[in-house]
C-alpha cells in the first residue's frame, strides 16, 4: 500500500524509523500535513531490545493521559515515546 492508500482508509499515519526519529503524516479535506521528528539521542545505546515497544507504551500513554488526539498534540506525543526509548536502550536487558 501506498501514503495514499493508508490515509484513504485513516486520517493519520506514523512512521517510525529507529535512530533516525518518526514522521506523523495527517490528512484532513484532501490535504496532507507531515513533520518530521528526530529521536531523542541516547547517552549510549547498550541494548536496542524492547526500544520499539517502549516508544509506543510512551506514545500512546502520552495521548491517554491528555486525551487529546490532534494532529499538533502527536508531536508531543512522539518526543515522549522517543524520549522514553533512549532510556530504554542506555540498558542492557
């Protein structure tokens, strides 16, 4: 499936990409907004294991808590989930 595809069938689509940070991409009326969001540096990365879920438990923890779902508010979201990986590959296990 395509960008397109997907945004056919949601309004919003998360990319991440590891070390290299994440990308929202939003549609709403027929437009298609985007950002482009770094990860967080980690101090050392000792174990990548489980860096993909703690991203998610922090994204989507981040958006339960202010229960707020726009498109602005899940930039906010992502710098906490990235956050909270970094934390999690400084440790091995």
């Amino acid at each position: 499936m395509t960008v397109d595809d997907i945004l056919e069938k949601t309004k919003t689509l998360i990319v991440t990409k590891g070390e290299y940070g994440s990308v929202v991409m939003h549609k709403e009326d027929n437009k298609i907004r985007s950002i482009d969001i770094p990860a967080a540096k980690a101090q050392q990365v000792n174990d990548p294991t489980g860096a993909g879920d703690t991203f998610a438990g922090g994204f989507i923890g981040y958006l339960a808590k202010t229960g707020d779902i726009s498109f602005e508010n899940m930039k906010n979201a992502i710098i906490y989930g990235s956050a909270m990986a970094s934390f999690c590959v400084e440790k091995f296990g």
